[in-house]
C-alpha cells in the first residue's frame, strides 16, 4: 500500500491522518509498516483524507516493478544472493542450519537444485 508515500506527498503527519479517518495514530503506523490491513471502511476513509480513490492506495504494476528495480539499482544487490538470504532464513528456521554456516558463501545454483563449489572454483 501506497498510504505512508502519499500522507507524505500531503504532507501531513500520522496523527493528522489519524484525526480525518477517524482512528488512531498507532493504526496508522500499522497500515503504513503493512503490519495491519485496513478494513474496508478505513480504505474508503484513507482516500478521501489522502484525496484520491481507494486503487490510489495500491501500487499498479508497472508502478511497483519500476520501485523495486530502483531499490535494486541504488543498493546494487544481488538477487541471486537475495534468495540465498531467504532459502538460508527457511531452512534455519526447519531445519536448524545456521544462516552464518560458511557454505552458504559456496554455493551455487543450478537446475533448481543447491551445489556446494569445490574450492577454488567461481
């Protein structure tokens, strides 16, 4: 959800928010750190303290893919190492391997399937 870019577009705090949707300020941190998702009435409060239509609330495709590879850019990552960071997350998680275990740095994809290189090898 769009909320927290377009209350500072607006340039108006979350207690101000808050205030025209009729909630609280907490439930507004809530919705904007995507803990909480709002309730129809809330969204349809939301866009008319935010001036626009409930979809203004979501980001449209384009819109999020454009946002993310700018994430991607500015912070140069590694997809591939994107991943490895969440498979390493899951199976600490299931089946207690640390995600510190120093094979995670070796490695390698292929088939859809985890291989360890040898050393030496890139």
């Amino acid at each position: 959800m769009k909320v927290l870019r377009l209350r500072k577009l607006r340039g108006i705090t979350q207690a101000q928010l808050a205030d025209a949707c009729g909630t609280t300020q907490q439930q507004i941190a809530k919705i904007e750190q995507l803990v909480a998702d709002p309730r129809h009435g809330t969204l349809v409060r939301l866009a008319e303290a935010l001036d626009c239509e409930i979809h203004d609330l979501f980001y449209k495709p384009d819109e999020f893919v454009q946002l993310v590879n700018q994430v991607i850019e500015e912070n140069n990552l590694d997809l591939k190492r994107e991943v490895f960071a969440s498979l390493a997350s899951k199976c600490q998680r299931t089946a207690h391997i640390s995600s510190f275990d120093p094979l995670w740095q070796r490695c390698k994809v292929k088939n859809n399937s985890i291989n360890i290189a040898k050393r030496g090898d890139k």
